[in-house]
C-alpha cells in the first residue's frame, strides 16, 4: 500500500495499539511469543494488513488463534484508536527474520573464495601453464 507520512502515523499507531491488545487483553497461550512486526492500513482505514512474526513450527496454530480472536481484537482496536471505520484485519505471518536465518545460514557454509593474483589493469595474471595465479585447473589452490 502507498504510503505517506498520514499513513505510516496510521499504521504505527494502529501497530501500538494491537501490540498492547495482545499483550494485555487476550488471554490465549497460542499466542504467546507472537510479535507484530508491522500494520498496513488503507487509505480509507477499511482495511488492515497485520504482519505478524512467530517460530516456524508454530504458524499454523499462531494463524488458527488470531482467527479466533479477531473479532475480539478489532472491537478492542474499534475502541482504542477512535476512528469512525474499524477496519477489517487480516493476519499474515511475516517470514522475513525466517529468511534471514536461513541465509545467513546458508552463507556460512560457503567456502572462502580463493585469491586470484591480478595485473595492473585488475586482469587476473595468467602462467605458462595457462592456470591462473593461487588457482590450480581443477579449481584447487596451486602447487
């Protein structure tokens, strides 16, 4: 969604506010642990995107408890922000931190790359042998 800066006062705000709706008000063990990484909320305020973040394994259950509450949590919202139109939410899990994780993972098991000796220009230098400087043919260090 488009945003200006009326819009991200609306989404922090509408943020804040279900932050502490979860916090405070529900009382539901499913969705302990459960963080409210960011709020969407259309030009309008008909309409509002939730990004929520949780453990892997626990999605589905985390999902299947905002469900349940969802009428709760926005006549809670309806109350605490004081616009004329509650909006509709809905939840989505946000699996951005997940990523990272799993790249940052992935990155450090990636070998070191070997140098390669260049020229001035910043050509690798090649050898009599046709191999380049620190790397062998077979894409080991060189002997």
């Amino acid at each position: 969604m488009k945003q200006n800066s009326g819009s991200r006062r609306s989404n922090e705000l509408a943020r804040e506010k279900l932050a502490n709706i979860l916090l405070y008000e529900i009382a539901d063990p499913d969705l302990a642990f459960v963080t409210i990484t960011g709020v969407e909320v259309s030009v309008d305020r008909s309409f509002m995107r939730v990004y929520v973040s949780c453990e892997p394994d626990r999605y589905d259950e985390v999902l299947a408890a905002l469900a349940r509450a969802k009428g709760r949590i926005r006549s809670l919202l309806g109350r605490s922000l004081g616009w004329r139109v509650t909006p509709e939410i809905a939840f989505t899990i946000d699996t951005t931190t997940d990523e990272a994780e799993r790249i940052a993972r992935a990155l450090e098991n990636v070998p070191e790359t070997m140098s390669i000796e260049k020229d001035e220009q910043g050509y690798p230098v090649e050898h009599e042998d046709g191999s380049e400087e620190g790397v062998s043919e077979e894409g080991g260090e060189a002997r």
